[in-house]
DNA sequence: CTGAAAGCGCTAACAA
DNA sequence: TTGTTAGCGCTTTCAG
C-alpha cells in the first residue's frame, strides 16, 4: 500500500529512466522516443499520477490558474447567479475558484483575503461587504500586484476595475413608475448596513422623491434587514402609523417577498391599498401570490464583465492601464403589484397570474 | 516598482539577516531576541508579505487546507445551501473551498475532479452527476488516497463516506399523505437525467402506489427537466389527456413551482382541482400563491454532516475505517397545496396564506 | 540566539 | 533521444 501520492520520481524508478524523460513523456513535448511514450504513460495511468500543479507554479513562476471570489453570502439568487457565470466564464479559460463567502463579516473577509493571496490566486473578484472595513484587505491585495475586480460593490479610494449596477438609476426609475401614477407617499425598506449599493439606492429613492416635489419624511425609510423575515417585522412598524402609505420600495426582492406575504397575511391587498416594488428581478419575486414589480439586474452581464476585466489583466500583468468602471444598466420588470386593475365586477374571473418573464430555467436536483 | 511577490528572501535581505530568523520571528516561534523580531515584523508589514501556503505546502509535505467540492448546478437554493453551509463548517477548521460545477456534465466533471487532484486538496466533497459516468473520477480520487464524500446521490461500487438523504421515504410520505386523503390519480413530474435521486424518489413514487394498491400506469409519469419552465410544459402534455389526474407529485420544488404557475394559468385549482406536492422544502415553495406542500430536506444537516465525515478522514489519513453512509431524514412539510378546505362560501374572505413555516432569513445584497 | 544545508515536485537550460 | 544541474519559497534538521 502507497502512502504518498504518486510522483514523477516514482515513474522514473518504475521505468528506469530519468524524471526528465517521464516530464517530456507526460507533457507530449518533443525528444522522447514513441516507445518510452507509450511505456511511460502506461505507467502513469497504473499508478493513478496526477501532476502537481502547485510544485510548477513554484518552479516556473507560473500562474497557478486560480483565482478567488468573494461573496458576502448566498441569501438569494443574485450571487448565486454571479458565481455560476464566473465559473463558467472563467473555466474556459482553463481558471479554477477558490471561493470564500465573508457572511457580512469584515473580519472573516479579512482573513478570506490573506487566505487567497497565501495560496497564490491569479486575481480576484470581491464583493467587499462595507465601504471602510475592507480597504485595509483591499490594500493588502494591491500590494501583491495581484489583479482585482470589485464587483456591485466597491470600496472607495481603491483604485481598481470594478463592475456595478446602476443601482441609482434603478431605484430612481422604479420611483418614476410610482410617482408617475400619481402616489406620493411612499415607504422605503432599506438595508442596515451601510454598503456602496445600499447607499445607491437610497439615494435614487430620494432623488425620485425630490424631483416628484415630495417631502422626505424621515419616518417613510425604514432601516430594516434584508431577508423575508424584515419584511415581516417591518410591515408591523408600518402599520403602528396612523398615516398609511401608498406604496413601499424595498431594497431587494427577499424583502419584497417578506413584505408582501406579511401584507396580504393582514388582509391589506396589493395593489390596490399598497404597491409594492422589489429590487433584483430573480425568480423570487416573479412567483409569488402578486407579482412583484422589479429593478431588474442582468447578472449574468455583471458576472460576465467581471471576468472578462479580470482575465483581461490577469493577461497582461505588466500593462498599468487605468481602472475602468463598468456600469450595467438595470431594467424595470413591472408586475402585477403596480398595476392599477379595473375594479374586478362580482362573479368576474379575477385576472390571471402569468409571470411577466418566462419561468427561468432554475433547476433543482 | 517591485515586480515580484516579497519572499521571506526579500525581507531577509532588507534586515540583513538569515531567512531562517525571518522565518522563525514571523511565525512567533522561539528563537529569535525580541528586538529582531519586531524589526522583521514591521518590515514584512511595509513590504506587504504574505506567505507561500504552496511552497510550505510543497516543502513540508503538509496540508493545503483546501478541500474541493463538485456540485452539478445552483438551480435552486437546495446545492446553495448546502455550498454555505460547507463553507462555513471547514472555515471554522482552517480550510478553504475550491469550487467546482459540474453543470450536469460529465465531462466537465471529469476534468473538474483532475484539477482539483492537481490542486492537492486535503478532500473532496462531491455531488456527483449521474451513476455510471462518475466512476473512472471517483477512481482516480481514491487512487491518490485523497479523502472523498459523496453528498446527496453517490456512485455505486465506490466505497467511501456518503450522506444522502433519504429521498425514497420522503417520497414515500409524500404518496401517503396523498393516498391517504382517498387520492388515487397521482401524476409523477419526473427528472429525464438517471442519477441516484432520480431513481430514489420514482422508486418512493411506486412504492406509495403499491401500498395502496394503485396499478402503476406509465402515462402518469412524465420524465420532464427539472425546472420551472419544464412545468409549464408538463402540465400542457398532461392536459391533453382526456382522463385528468387527482394529484401531481414533482421530482423537486422549482417544477412543482413551475407547475403551480402553469396550473393556475389555465384556470385550474389548487388544491381544489389539483393537489400539488414539491420535494425540496427550500423557501421557494413557500411563497408561491398556493403555497406547495414539499418533502423538507435538511441541507445544513446534510452538508454538517459531510464536513465532518471529511474532517474525520482528513484528521486520520491513515486510520482505515470501513466506509460509512449518513442518510440525513426528511419531512413533510404540508401546506395549502394538499389541503382539502371547506367550500368557501359566496363573500366570505378566502383564508389567510401564511407561509407555513416561519419565513426564513435569506437575504439579498 | 542565529545561520547553512538539504529537500519537497517539477521543469528550463544545458550537457552528453 | 536522454540525463544532469539548479532553483522556485519555505522549513526542518543540524552547526556555530
């Protein structure tokens, strides 16, 4: 029974020759007869050799054809989705992940950072979890040379590439679609964390306030959390008010979602007493019992650019080209929970609840 | 502009010192007086080093603190969660995760497992495609003695750790739930790929049917995809027959989502037409306007589990325990989709849709 | 308390 | 066509 992994040493002994000729063997190069070819790869494939990738990079100084992501947590489909792009993208070009998920931990990120630059990544993609808390991981990449591409986040002051959404013009469109109907009071669900896209887009929901001429009212944002169950505790604060709003902007989807079934839970129907947007566009908010209307977010082109940026530098180590931002454009999907429906007569059918995209091709097991 | 990475050569040389001094003051080890210490200290700060995991790695023969995991998509929150969760528990161990999607193909799974191999992973946490595909990747794992579990479907003849789930019982609650209620019509919106959980749950599907003595009818079972839009067609194909079904029990909860909304699209009650039970219990199907009663499985139970199978085997490399399987239990989550309610009489208030479990933390960005 | 030598697995460069 | 040498960054000996 072996103990050790099988080397080319191990090969060499086997057959008899030297590990050179067992590397030009194994690697197809020139300057090794057919004969030894065949014998030397026979007896790789016996002995179950897998060459060591990491012992190369050492010796040659190569790339180690691997690069990190960051993630601050897989809560809903948008990282997911941007992950799997990047997987994908990044494999045809022959690069592997080594992925690190920070849970909205500055500290664990920190550690997530030093744990990729320690095993030598050839760049990474980072979606850092706060504005300040990350610069000095941020700092620590820079210094490595080491290629880095935020991604719907960023960290100020950094000067890299990065890839964001245009979270200001999706909120600020979203709030268009409500103040064009007409409604003036209207709620804000926002993150209590303080992040680039959590700024951004409240100050698209303010700016759609401000050219509207509506008031802002300190008591209309809500600082709540991000997942459905916020949405749950923060229809309760809502509803304390005496002055009802007519429709609530939620930061993203899960909490849209949250928000709608805690809504209809109390009997309060969409859209008729309350319109609802969510942000995101996922699946989630397009099959729930009404349709919620959504920023929607391409990410696929957010994953997409963020390779490519990526593998552009990863490319050309050398070349000092300036940091480049790439700002994808979000789209509104408008759904049911915006739409003014004529009032449904007794005995009518209600209307039908088709999902406004085709149903995605999310698979399961 | 320094081109190169700091070595510990490079501080060496700006202390004037050995690198040995270097290497020993860094890792606080004894040794060195206090007084080079922070001197070396400080100056790796400046310089910004970061240690070579590889080349300790390569040197001292010791763990890379990375271990793989293959997963076959991120179609639903189901390989999500379990993805966290991986993370999360070895994380809290010191290692890391090199991610690998298969995308449902072998052969991208084949070279997903060498590159790993390649890496030097300490283990291997896999999902593996289909039965037989998987086999030569399995074998060339088990070759290098590198420590693998499978994790909720597993390759036959491979003896090694496993948790799966225990998908055939789960199925079996589902049909006993339905056969139950005096259903006798059941359609199976089945998986078209032949992996383990595929044949596990038809098999429960069957095994439901026998019990209470139903005779198995081919043209019940539809081998649909699993997603979404596959419900949507599903549900067209079952419509044409002329004899219509009681009940539908899909493979996982995105189809039986897709079906729901298709179901509802041309009119069709539920549960009061159609009885509708999912298989996954992920949050999806749980806010759909029907809310879907789904067999829960417990990915955190299922991925803890792993991780620690894993751990084990990597803490002990050499002790030779006889493989073990976890099979982690399900539940029957019911909801209004199996639920026979009472005739809803003509103005009163349909009842209330709260999710049947309390909403779950998911989060966005 | 500090340093020099050897080696982990592999390959480029240079012999033979 | 084949083999030898040296070195990637680091650490474990063993000496000073």
């Amino acid at each position: 029974m072996k103990k050790h992994k099988t080397t080319l040493r191990d090969i060499a002994n086997a057959a008899n020759v030297s590990m050179m000729s067992v590397s030009r063997a194994l690697r197809g190069g020139a300057g090794v007869s057919g004969d030894l070819r065949t014998r030397i790869t026979q007896l790789a494939e016996e002995l179950g050799y897998v060459p060591n990738r990491l012992s190369y990079e050492l010796g040659q100084q190569k790339n180690t054809m691997t690069v990190g992501v960051v993630i601050p947590h897989f809560g809903n489909s948008f990282f997911t989705s941007i992950l799997q792009q990047i997987e994908s993208t990044l494999f045809t070009h022959g690069y592997r992940i080594l992925l690190a998920c920070s849970f909205n931990n500055p500290i664990k990120e920190f550690h997530d950072i030093s744990a990729l630059l320690e095993r030598q990544v050839d760049g990474i993609i980072w979606a850092p979890v706060v504005y300040d808390e990350g610069r000095r991981a941020a700092e620590l990449i820079m210094k490595q040379n080491c290629p880095l591409v935020f991604i719907d986040r960023k960290i100020p002051g950094i000067n890299t590439d990065s890839v964001v959404v245009d979270d200001r013009h999706g909120a600020l469109a979203a709030m268009r679609h409500l103040t064009g109907m007409g409604l003036r009071k209207i709620a804000y669900f926002g993150a209590r964390l303080d992040s680039y896209v959590t700024q951004e887009r409240r100050s698209g929901y303010l700016a759609g306030l401000r050219e509207a001429g509506i008031e802002v009212r300190g008591d209309w944002m809500f600082r709540t959390g991000n997942d459905m169950i916020a949405g749950q505790s923060a229809v309760a604060q809502l509803m304390e008010r005496k002055d009802p709003v007519e429709a609530i902007f939620c930061f993203n989807d899960m909490l849209a979602v949250g928000t709608e079934l805690e809504l209809l839970n109390r009997g309060i129907r969409i859209p008729e007493d309350i319109m609802l947007v969510g942000f995101g566009g996922g699946f989630e908010s397009g099959i729930v019992r009404v349709p919620i209307t959504s920023v929607h977010q391409d990410e696929n082109a957010l994953a997409t650019a963020a390779a490519e940026l990526l593998l552009t530098r990863m490319n050309n180590p050398t070349m000092k080209l300036p940091a480049v931002e790439r700002v994808i454009p979000t789209s509104l999907i408008v759904r049911e929970s915006t739409q003014r429906r004529p009032t449904v007569q007794s005995g009518e059918k209600p209307p039908a609840n088709p999902p406004a995209r085709p149903a995605s091709k999310r698979k399961s097991r």
